[in-house]
C-alpha cells in the first residue's frame, strides 16, 4: 500500500496499520477481523480469509465464450423458373368508334368548323378551310 497524508499534515503508512491490527475484530454485524478471516462467537478464526478465497474459486465456472452474432447457414430461396411465352400476344387495335353526329358551326370571326360526335362521348372539331377562286 501506499503512505497517506492526514489533514493535519501527518503521514500514515496503511500497509504498516493493516499489518499492525490484523487480529483486531472488524467493526460491523459480520464476525470478520481486519485481515478477513470469518471468526467464531468467541473470537478464534473459524475460515482464513485463504481458505473463503479458495472455496469461492472452486464453485466459480469459467465463463463461456460464445460468438458475438451467431452464424446461421444462409438459406438461398428457390428461384421462380422464368415463364416462357409459347405464343407472342399481339393487342388487336381497338376499332374506331362510330360517327354518331357531325354539325357544322360559324364563329364570330366568320371561320367554319365541323364539329364530330363519336359514340364514346368524345368531339372532335375540323376547321373547314374554303378556298376562294
């Protein structure tokens, strides 16, 4: 151990006070002595503080290393086998839908148009360009 100084300034060796009151009763609800021997009721050492060591590392087990993350085998997944087409599948063009009106129409500008009604709902407007000879 190491020597301390007090706040008084007085140095004290602990090695030298330890050795010094070894045999002397430690103070607490254990029966123990300064050294750590277990002591009867009438004071004679009942276990050395070696013999405690002892016992204490012959009931120890080593602890066991394990690997930080555990290897698993890695399972592959079975690939889907691709689906071969037989036949190319060619979409049909859809038919043109049918003409269900067609108005003629004048603006304020004096310029013509056509307006086309298909029977899907849609309208389609054609400006009528008429040529002046």
């Amino acid at each position: 151990m190491r020597s301390v100084k007090t706040a008084k300034g007085r140095m004290i060796d602990m090695s030298a006070l330890a050795a010094k009151n070894e045999s002397a009763k430690a103070v607490g609800n254990v029966l123990m002595n300064a050294r750590g021997d277990r002591l009867n009721p009438d004071g004679t050492i009942r276990w050395s503080a070696e013999e405690i060591a002892r016992a204490d590392a012959a009931q120890r087990t080593p602890p066991v290393q394990t690997p930080i993350s555990d290897p698993k085998p890695i399972v592959q997944e079975p690939q889907p086998e691709p689906e071969i087409e037989t036949e190319i599948d060619i979409p049909t063009p859809k038919p043109e839908p049918e003409v269900i009106g067609r108005i003629t129409r004048t603006r304020d500008d004096g310029t013509k148009y056509v307006e086309i009604e298909y029977e899907d709902g849609s309208i389609e407007t054609n400006e009528l360009i008429i040529s002046e000879e």
